[in-house]
C-alpha cells in the first residue's frame, strides 16, 4: 500500500515545534514522560495513543502491547494521568480479537481507557459495544473538558468521514464548556494528495464552527508524530503502537490542560529508538 507509507513530515514534524497559541508543543523522550508543568496545577492530563494491529502477520504484537502499557503504567506513576484514549486500529483485520487486547492489554492499564475504532478494527456499534460497553461514536466530559470521539470506517475497513449530525449533537451539548477535543482516527482531510485520508469538507467546517474545539486528535498514519492544521484547528497525530511500518520508534501523545484552559501537548518517544524521521529507499 504505497499511499499508506507516503512519508507526510512537514519541516517541524521531526522538532514537533507546532503551537496552539498561546499552547507549547514539545517533544519528549523516554526520559521524560513526566509532566513538562509539574510546577502547575493541572485540570487535566492524559495520554493518546494509537494503532496497535495486535493480531498482524509477521510482528511482535504481544510485545508491543506489553510495551505501550508499561510505558503509560510508569507515565502514569511519575505524574498522574487521569486516562488513556486509544485512538483506533486496536486489532488487524480481526475483530474478534478485540476482547483479547482489551482485556490482556488495556484493562491493565493503572487509569480507565477509552478507545474509538480504526479502519482495520471492521467494528460497528453492536460490536463495539459488545467489547467496550459503549458505542463507536460516544463523548463524555471530564473536570470541565469534553471529549466527542466518533468512528470513521466500517465492517469492511472502508475510510468514511465520521457522523456529522452525531458531532453536531455532541458538541452542541457542550457549547458552555471552553475546551473541546475532537478524536478521530482518519483524518477528515487531504493535507496533500498522496495522504491515506478522506476529504470531509462537511466535518471540517461543522469542527470549525466551534471556537472551543481546540484540537482534533488522529491515528491511521504511523508516520507521523506531529501537527497539520485546518485553518487555525490543529490536528495532532501520535505514531503508533505496533505495525510493520510507520516512525522507527514506538510512542504515545501527552495533552495537558491547566486551570486556566492552557493546553499543553507533547509526543513520546516511549521505545527510545535514537532514530527519527528515517526514510528508506
């Protein structure tokens, strides 16, 4: 699938030097997953990750898994987070093993989880609901910061754009509050022609008819790590768990909000791999 692995690194992705002004983006290693404003007061800190493909041919998926849920168990430990939000492809074309990486992998995790479908999870609401206890398009708010997660594919992988009567709802119903996050694993946009994506014009103008939707997180493309914009809506994408391709370093995002509505974003280089940005001919 060449267009999956079409390399989208704009020339700040490798520094991840992007602001959501007045908010600071930084990049951080395995050393320091703590939080870069322990000094603060935080309203809200939690980490995102995505696609883990547990169950692809040819990988070491337990051990990636084993790996993401000791990385946010220390995460965690050195500075409290209040979940965790796995942002799709949770499994490789196999469904039914969802309940296995829920419950040998997630349901480990020290904090509570929330995770939203990827194209290669072929999951609907019955079956998603039947894992996870909740549908694959849900929000919820939590110390005063909603969150509206909404799936983008379907049974067959098919790259959709999400439920814009459901978002509309969603963020109608948090209209008082000052910050929302959007997540959602395809991205609704075409930076460049060659990205995996899918053109929702539709959803980006629904998205940036909400002043307090701060940020859109995504998944779906392992190569990236940093920032693309829509307008002045940033969209924030993570690496991945696991795979066969993508970063050559496995890794995880940390958002922090403070009491005054200041976010923070930063990514992880949880697996500590010295290389980033690699490109192979």
């Amino acid at each position: 699938m060449p267009n999956r692995r079409f390399f989208l690194k704009n020339s700040l992705a490798a520094a991840v030097a992007a602001s959501i002004s007045p908010v600071l983006s930084s990049f951080a290693d395995e050393q320091h997953p703590v939080s870069a404003r322990s000094a603060e007061v935080l309203k809200l800190r939690f980490a995102i990750a995505s696609d883990g493909h547990y169950g692809q041919p040819g990988t070491d998926y337990k051990r990636h898994h084993d790996n993401i849920v000791k990385w946010l168990n220390e995460c965690h430990d050195k500075s409290p987070l209040n979940f965790v939000i796995i942002n799709g492809d949770l499994v490789h074309d196999r469904p039914d093993l969802l309940p296995e990486v829920k419950q040998n992998y997630y349901d480990k995790l020290k904090v509570p989880f929330y995770a939203i479908p990827g194209n290669h999870d072929h999951a609907d609401t019955r079956i998603w609901q039947s894992v996870f206890g909740y549908g694959d398009n849900f929000s919820f708010e939590k110390n005063g910061v909603g969150f509206v997660l909404a799936n983008t594919s379907d049974t067959k992988g098919t790259y959709l754009c999400p439920d814009n009567d459901f978002l509309k709802q969603e963020l109608d119903k948090f209209k008082s509050l000052k910050t929302v996050f959007v997540v959602l694993h395809i991205p609704p946009h075409f930076w460049v022609p060659e990205s995996p994506f899918v053109e929702c014009t539709d959803t980006i103008k629904l998205l940036h008819s909400y002043p307090n939707v701060k940020a859109v997180f995504h998944g779906h493309d392992h190569s990236l790590d940093s920032v693309f914009y829509t307008d002045k809506l940033p969209h924030f994408f993570d690496a991945h768990i696991g795979g066969n391709w993508g970063t050559a370093y496995k890794g995880y995002r940390i958002v922090e909000v403070d009491e005054n509505d200041k976010i923070q974003t930063y990514q992880v280089n949880a697996s500590g791999s010295p290389l980033l940005n690699e490109t192979k001919f």
